[in-house]
C-alpha cells in the first residue's frame, strides 16, 4: 500500500481538480473536536483539529472556490441533536480562517441549498453535522449511496481531507468519491507521508507506547506491532488486562475478562520475536475516578497488587522514569493513548513523562489520535516540539495494522 501512494498524491492531489474559480468544492474535514458546557453553550476545549483543517480549506477559498466543508461530530443517532450541533466549531473556524464562515442549519436540505446557492467566489460554508442523517453511517450501500447523491448535488468536486475518518466506510468520505471528481485534500497526504514512514522502513530502534482504555481497541495493532517494534511501552487503562493477564490484582481498575488470553498470547509472541514489552512497575491509585464532587486522594502502589477497592489512574512515578528511559534511544516513535487521567492533574505525570520523552527524540516522534494529541496540547506542550501530531487515532491505527482505509482507497479510483 504505501508506496501506491507517492503516486497518488501527485495524481490526485487538489492541483489535479484543475481551475476551481467559480466551482463549488466541498470539502471533507475532520473537526470532531472535545467539548465542554451544555447544548447551545459549548466550549471548544482543543481546537486542534480545526487548525489542522485550516490550510486546504484556506487554499480552496484562495483558489476562488466555493468551499463547503462537511463535517461530523461526536456519534449523534442518524437524527438531529443539538448537544452535537457544529455551530461552535463553525464559527471558531471562521475566526482561525479569518474569513467569514456561513453556517446551514441541516446538511442536505433546505439551509444547506440556500447557504451554498448564496456562496460568492472565495467563500467558505460548513453544514451541520452530517452524522444528523441516518445515510451518512448507514451500513446499507444503497442508503449511504442516496445520502451521498443529495450531498453530491452540493458540488462539482470533492476533497477528502478528514484523515481522521478516512478509516470509515461512510457516506461523506468513501460514496461522495464515487459521485463527484475527487482529489486528496493536503491534511490527508501529509498524515499518510508520516504513517508510511512508520511502517515502510522506520529507523530503529522504533518504539511504540499504547495508552488509553481498552485492549480491544488496539488487538489488529498490536499484533501487526509484534512483528514490526522493538519494544512496546504500555500504559493507560488498558494496562491492568495485561497486569491481570500476568496474574496481578488489579483492584477496581478497567478490565477487559474477554482479552485475558489475548494479552497473555501477545506476552508470548513478543518473547518469541524478541519484541519487549514494558509494563509498568507501579501504578497511581485511588478510591474513585476523578469526579467534580472530590478531591482527588492519589496513592502510588506496585503494579503487583492494586488493592481491592482501589482503582489504576495512572501509571506511577518510578514507571514513568523507566518509560522515558526506554524512549530516550529511540528514533522513531509512535504514541498512541494517554497514560493515565490526564485531565486531572493528579494522574496526569505519566502522560506528561511520556510527552517530555517525545519531545527528546532525535528521529521521527509521531503522537497519534485525538486524545494524546488532544493531552499534549492540554498539558502545554509546544507543538513544534513533536516531529508529527495526527489528526486521526483510528485512522493511523488502523494503516498501521495493515488495513485498507476506505476513504483513501477510493481516491484511487
Ligand atoms: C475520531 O474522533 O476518531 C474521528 O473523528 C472519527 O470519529 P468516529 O470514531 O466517531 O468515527
Ligand atoms: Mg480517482
């Protein structure tokens, strides 16, 4: 796969849509960004994604395009639902932009008709959410397919330049291609010139840190990893299934029962390929998640025996040393998932550690998915100081585990 797509960038990138004065493109991008407050009064908490969909959308508007930017956000159910309204990130995209930004209040009806019709040269509209129409998500081809026609008659082309759901087979990233003269939007090929180069020859040593909550969200990674890595930190909520796997009590922590097997395989197969695994050594514990309600009551165990009634919120201060330590030879490294609970500050060190270490790399350092991402921003890293942060968790994850992306795929075509 990789390599088809040095060539298919050339092919299909936004220059090859020809001339786009007076066209109306729509754009595909990602901005399902983290917020914060109730419906109608919602806080951007990272805008990250939005500034990363600023440059193709700038350059369309540039190009004297009518720019139509589709969007979804969080997993409303097919129906409109105003908690999940693109109307925040609408109007912060306009601010970043700095272009006036017009909002339709549907996507594929009445406003999204009136909006588009009123686009001049060079002006830039978003649609609510398109996740608001059951055809979007729709696993029927056919519905997808009807939802997709109404979209298409929005526009004269398409880009696709929301990495992050180019994983997912849905209306507004993989049918619309089908529709409308297509191209790949600048967000996406330079998030795929990174994860080809993990996956193509990546210097060594290469080290990968998995984080976040579930093993099961991680099972086709890492088992491509095992064969790839050489070592493969591992922190965050998923940790306590291997911990539990090696025969540790784990107290209250997250457990996946159904994975127990799997991690004790993995642990296997890495002895077997020479891969490490690292694991914790303690673990920062507490009686309860972190709540509005309390303070937190942080307490640093060994990994060997969480008590029970306690529960893992973060990996400890004795871990986070050796993790840092670990990377600190690396070339290249790739880092999906938090450590811990980073959005309380009491079981946010290990993460931290883990995003110092980054920023040391002398190679390609690579923070993947929203949440880290989302962390290192949060946590007031600099940026500049990471070789690439992506855009897409689920969408890297699964190029690194070898599948097709469906909305890359089809630009092919
Ligand atoms: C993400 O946040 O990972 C992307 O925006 C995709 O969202 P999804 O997992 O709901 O499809
Ligand atoms: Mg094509």
């Amino acid at each position: 796969m990789p390599q088809e797509h040095d060539q298919t960038r050339a092919e299909n990138g936004i220059e090859s849509l020809g001339d786009l004065r007076g066209k109306r493109v729509l754009v595909r991008s990602d901005l399902n960004v983290p917020l914060d407050g109730p419906a109608g009064n919602r806080t951007i908490t990272d805008d990250g994604r939005i500034r990363a969909s600023v440059p193709t959308i700038s350059l369309l508007a540039e190009g004297g395009a009518r720019v139509v930017v589709v969007a979804h956000l969080g997993r409303p159910k097919g129906k409109p639902d105003p908690a999940y309204s693109l109307a925040p990130v609408a109007e912060r995209l306009g601010e970043l932009l700095d272009r006036k930004v017009t909002f339709a209040s549907d996507t594929v009806g009445e406003s999204a008709s009136a909006t588009v019709e009123a686009l001049a040269d060079g002006e830039v509209a978003v649609l609510e959410n398109v996740r608001f129409n059951s055809g979007e998500t729709s696993e029927e081809d056919e519905v997808r397919a009807a939802f997709a026609a109404e979209l298409a008659k929005l526009a004269d082309a398409f880009v696709s330049d929301g990495f992050g759901v180019v994983h997912r087979k849905q209306a507004s990233v993989y049918d619309i291609a089908l529709r409308l003269p297509h191209a790949m939007g600048n967000l996406v090929a330079a998030e795929l010139d990174v994860v080809r180069r993990l996956t193509a020859d990546p210097e060594r040593p290469y080290a990968v840190v998995l984080g976040g909550s579930k093993v099961s969200d991680k099972l086709g990674v890492i088992d491509n990893l095992l064969t790839k890595a050489d070592k493969l930190l591992i922190g965050g909520g998923m940790v306590f299934t291997f911990l539990k796997a090696l025969g540790n009590e784990v107290g209250e922590s997250l457990l996946e029962e159904d994975q127990l097997d799997t991690c004790r395989d993995y642990l296997a197969r890495a002895e077997e390929s020479g891969v490490r695994i690292v694991l914790p050594t303690d673990i920062v514990i507490d009686t309860a998640f972190p709540s509005d309600d309390r303070e937190p009551d942080p307490t640093v165990v060994p990994a060997s025996g969480i008590p029970a009634g306690s529960l893992g919120l973060d990996i400890g201060p004795e871990s986070a040393k050796a993790f840092a330590a670990e990377l600190a030879d690396a070339r290249t490294v790739f880092w999906n998932g938090p450590m811990g609970v980073f959005e309380t500050d009491a079981f946010a060190a290990g993460t931290r550690a883990v995003a110092e270490a980054l920023t040391k790399i002398s190679g390609l350092s690579v923070v993947g998915g929203g949440d880290s991402a989302a962390a290192v921003r949060l946590l007031g890293f600099d940026e500049a100081a990471f070789g690439h942060i992506s855009t897409g968790g689920g969408a890297s994850l699964e190029y690194l585990e070898g599948k097709d992306l469906p909305g890359i795929a089809v630009l092919e075509r």
